[in-house]
C-alpha cells in the first residue's frame, strides 16, 4: 500500500498538472468507489468545481475545490492516477473512474485491485495536520487522523507524550495506527526502527529519552529520503507519470531476510507482527526483555 512518500509524490506531481483546471464530468462503473455516497450523486456534486489545489493528508490524496470541499482519495493497494492531455487515447486497462476536464483534458483513476476509495467532505472536516494522537476516537479516518510527522509540531516532546500515553503497544503496530502518527506504514517503520536500533516488539513505555529521540530522527530521515526518491516500487506502485520509485534501492532491512546487515553484518530477519511483514536485525535491535514466570 503506498504511504506517506508516495503519496506525497503523487500529489505534487497531481498540483502541477489539475490545479486551476474546472472538472466538467465524473464517471465510475464502480459503484463502491464513492460509497456509502452513490456515484451519480458525487459526479453531480463535482460537475463544475474547479481544483485549487492538491496535497496530502496521511495517505489520501486531497483534491481542494472552490466553494470548500475536498475530494479525499485512500489509493488502497493498487490505485493510481494517470494524467491525460487533450485528444489522448482510449482509457488505461484497469480505469475505474475517470475526470473530464472543461479544457479537453481528463484524469483516470486506474485501480487493478478495485480497493481504493473517494469521499467528497467538507475541507474543515479534514483533522488539521498539527492534531491527532486519540486513538480511541470512533469516526471516518479522514476526521481522526493522526499527527503529521514532517509538521513542525511532531516534536520529540510530542512524540514522547504519544508513546507515554501508549506504553502498553509494541512500538512497530504503534507507528503504523494512522489516528496516531499519520502517513507511516509498513516499509518505513521496519527502515526507522533499523535506523534507531529498536527492536519492534519494545513497548512503546520501554523506549529511554535517548532512544525517542533517535525514533524521532530516523521517521523523518527516512521519510525524506523516500520522497526525494519518489517513494518505493515493489509490485504496482507508480507515480502520476507512470514512473516507478527508487527508495527500494535503499532499504536497510525491508525484504532483505536472509542478508548481512549493513551495520553489524548479521543475517536481517523476518517475523510477522500483528499481520504484517517485519524486518529488523537481530544484533542491532535488543529484543525486549522476558517477563519473569511467577
């Protein structure tokens, strides 16, 4: 599933081509795209408006239109959007639902596995970037999201507090929760985690001063270096002008089970956490200790 860097790709290249264009017509044969709102509603609702910007929220793309909506966009596993001039040919294989704008030109939603998802909301709705942490509120993703951990506000202070208010959680499952930190998934937890030398499984309480602030270092770096390299591509993922990523070139421990680690040299090994695919070192990232047996 793509997260924070490429989503983030995908939305500056998505401001440069449909910011200032009027979309004319939407249309989907999908009709679960838009639910629990029937398409034909939504395509009513976006007929006219024009697109005044496009950014990121955690891992929607966020459409901004006049008058104060937003079309949030969860490209789920295999969604994408692909951009076409005036007179371009047929749709891709694949195209679920397709923008028409007044000048001629369209965009095309092309999701292979049918698991992304658009909501038209109130932009006010949307959590502000420098919010989130309550992960025991009930309510659509888009109103609780998390904190956004390139704001200035995700400090280590902040996230401190975060962890403090979470001591129970395995730290690994914590940094993925997107009503807490938002935008972080699978890939870049396993690579931070590497970076700061914490073993996934430590409780989030567990973590020492020193070692929050380490966490806090590598998520950033390693977000960073993901978006200058236009994220990762390991199956589907491609940007808006059909390009592939280039941080897979760079993981440290992500599919790398088996390998030498770059620091230490021991073989990175692979678990599952809570559903998902783990990867750390052994050496590097101390297990949490046992419990003693009464």
């Amino acid at each position: 599933m793509p997260e924070l860097p490429e989503v983030e790709t995908i939305a500056r290249q998505l401001a440069e081509l449909v910011t200032g264009r009027t979309i004319a017509a939407f249309a989907s044969d999908w009709q679960r795209l838009t639910e629990p709102e029937p398409v034909p509603l939504v395509a009513a609702r976006l007929a006219g408006r024009r697109i005044d910007a496009v950014g990121r929220r955690g891992k929607l793309v966020v459409f901004a239109l006049d008058g104060g909506d937003a079309l949030c966009t969860s490209l789920r596993m295999t969604g994408r959007f692909a951009f076409k001039e005036l007179g371009e040919a047929a749709p891709e294989r694949f195209t679920r639902a397709t923008f028409t704008f007044t000048d001629g030109t369209g965009l095309d939603f092309v999701d292979m596995r049918k698991l992304g998802r658009m909501i038209l909301v109130d932009s006010a709705e949307i959590a502000p970037a420098g919010g989130g942490g309550d992960l025991t509120l009930k309510a659509p993703l888009h109103l609780a999201m998390g904190r956004e951990p390139l704001e200035r506000s995700f400090t280590v202070a902040w996230l401190g507090g975060f962890l403090r208010r979470r001591r129970r959680a395995a730290i690994k499952p914590l940094l993925l929760d997107q009503r807490g930190i938002a935008g972080i998934g699978n890939i870049y937890a396993s690579e931070a985690l590497w970076r700061s030398r914490i073993h996934p499984l430590r409780s989030a309480g567990s973590l020492k001063p020193d070692e929050i602030a380490r966490l806090h270092e590598a998520i950033r770096w390693v977000l960073r270096k993901a978006i200058r390299l236009h994220g990762s591509t390991l199956r589907t993922y491609r940007d808006s002008n059909g390009r592939p990523g280039g941080m897979q070139h760079e993981f440290v421990v992500y599919d790398r089970a088996g390998e030498p680690c770059d620091r230490c040299g021991a073989s990175i090994k692979r678990t599952v956490i809570g559903g998902r695919s783990t990867y750390h070192c052994p050496r590097c990232q101390h297990p949490p200790r046992a419990r003693a047996t009464p």
